[in-house]
C-alpha cells in the first residue's frame, strides 16, 4: 500500500488548489503514521482523525495515531453518549466483549473487526458518543436541526442559516452521495440532519474537553472532518481558543473538503453504491 503525507496551511486551503508545506511519501506493508504527522497533530487541543468507513487502512492509520498521541479523550461517530459511558465496563482490546455490547451487527456501520484497533488504541482514555441516537433522530427532523437542539444551537451556530450558495451545493453533494435518487423535497432536511450530526460531535467534544481538559480525539467519517463545513466549524464558533487539527484520508488522492493534513492510501474494492438504489 502507497501512503502520500501532505502537510497543507492551517489556514483553510482547499485541497485541490493546496501549497503544500511539505510532502513525503513511503511504501510501506502497513498503515503506519509518518512520525511528522503526530508531531504535527500533538500541539492540537482537539485532533479529528477522519476516514471513508470501509477502508481498512485508514482504521489502522487511526489506531496508530491514538496510540501515539494517547489522548484524554475519544468521541465517536458511531455511538451514543449512553453506549460510549458503558465502554467503562469493558477492556476496549476485547473484541467480542466490546462489539456485542454496542450490537455492532445491528448498526448499519461497516464491520467491527474494522474498528477494534481504534477502540484498542483508545484504552485509558474516557470515551464519549457523538451520534444522535435513533430514538431522537425522527424528532430532530421534524424540529429541525436548531429547534432539536435548543438552546445551545446559538452556542454552535447552528441557529444561522446557511447561505443560498452554500444550501444549493450541500443539496447537490446529498443528491450525488445518494445516487440521484432521493426526492428533491428530502435534501433540505438532509442537509439539516447533516448539521445537526456535525453539531452533536462538537457539543461532545466540548464536553470531553470540560471532562478532561484534552487531548481529544475524534474518530468520523471525513465528512464530518472537513474543515469546511464539518465538526471544526462548529468547535470554532463554540470554543474559539482551542487548537482544532483535521486529518482527512483519501483514496487515490481523491477526497472532499478542506483538511489541515491528508494521508493517502490505496483504495479498496467495493460493489457499486447505487446499486442499492436501483
């Protein structure tokens, strides 16, 4: 597997059009971080360490920089705070213990063996839940994404419309990631739902950070990594005095947003996702 490290400005740099202030590459058997890049995520408060949810190597990149950083805190994408609480119960090596706990089966995410080395490398340090749970996500689509969260929405952001500029290509971007084959009607609210996930990550980390005191690490999907329009947006508005670093993983070179650092990897074969749609 080929892995590119591109270092780009903290400044927001859109990836396509990036300066890059350093550039490295290795070939190696393994996902192993370059040690540049922990060095440059350690002076972080909060580091977001992002991936595409089926790619083994950017779960393995992940692990590897927990493990090097050895943060207060993890806050997760793919649990609740309720479910991230009784993680205290388990060893976070044990795979059985930990997927059977959380019903990973049962979840919609990719397989848990994907995941184990990142709940492994987060042993020791508090774990919180940054997904909205099932129960709520019904309510929150018919309150909308600021009414769900009440008051603390302004504390984020999240009472502030989005442009029109901005709303039409968040729109486009749901239209494409679904295949074209969602209901025009239905992209307001899924933009709104998307918001509202960001929003729910942010208040967690706030939270590990009022716990803590950091680091923090976040594990999610690049979408919610991206500087642009992810987590880091929301974090800015809320706790402008930390330190908030994004590292997002592409395939191939191939990824959206604006990060503070990408690491490539090799992409993997999957069956065509519109399929489901047809």
């Amino acid at each position: 597997m080929s892995i590119l490290i591109k270092f780009v400005r903290n400044s927001v740099t859109l990836w396509g059009g990036a300066i890059f202030l350093f550039t490295a590459s290795a070939s190696t058997a393994s996902a192993v971080p370059d040690p540049d890049v922990v060095q440059q995520l350690a002076v972080a408060d909060v580091v977001i360490l992002g991936e595409i949810h089926d790619n083994p190597a950017h779960h393995q990149m992940q692990a590897d920089i927990v493990a090097a950083l050895d943060p207060k805190a993890v806050v997760w994408e793919m649990i609740t705070q309720s479910q991230a609480e009784g993680l205290a119960a388990f060893p976070l090596s044990d795979t059985d213990q930990v997927s059977q706990y959380l019903d990973w089966s049962s979840s919609g995410w990719p397989a848990f063996e994907l995941y184990a080395p990142v709940f492994a490398a987060a042993e020791g340090a508090l774990q919180f839940g940054g997904l909205v749970p099932r129960s709520d996500a019904r309510v929150a689509m018919e309150k909308g994404a600021a009414g769900f969260f009440g008051t603390k929405a302004a504390t984020f952001g999240l009472d502030v419309p989005l442009t029109d500029a901005d709303q039409q290509l968040r729109e486009a971007d749901q239209m494409a990631n679904h295949c074209d084959a969602l209901p025009k009607e239905m992209l307001p609210l899924m933009v709104d739902f998307q918001r509202l996930r960001d929003t729910v990550l942010a208040d967690a980390v706030v939270q590990a950070l009022q716990v803590t005191g950091g680091p923090v690490v976040v594990i999610t999907g690049n979408g919610h990594a991206r500087k642009d329009r992810g987590v880091p947006v929301y974090l800015a508005q809320a706790r402008p005095e930390i330190l908030v670093l994004s590292l997002g993983q592409s395939e191939a070179g191939q990824v959206s947003g604006e990060f503070d650092l990408v690491v490539d990897a090799d992409p993997i074969e999957r069956p065509d996702p519109c399929l489901a749609f047809q």
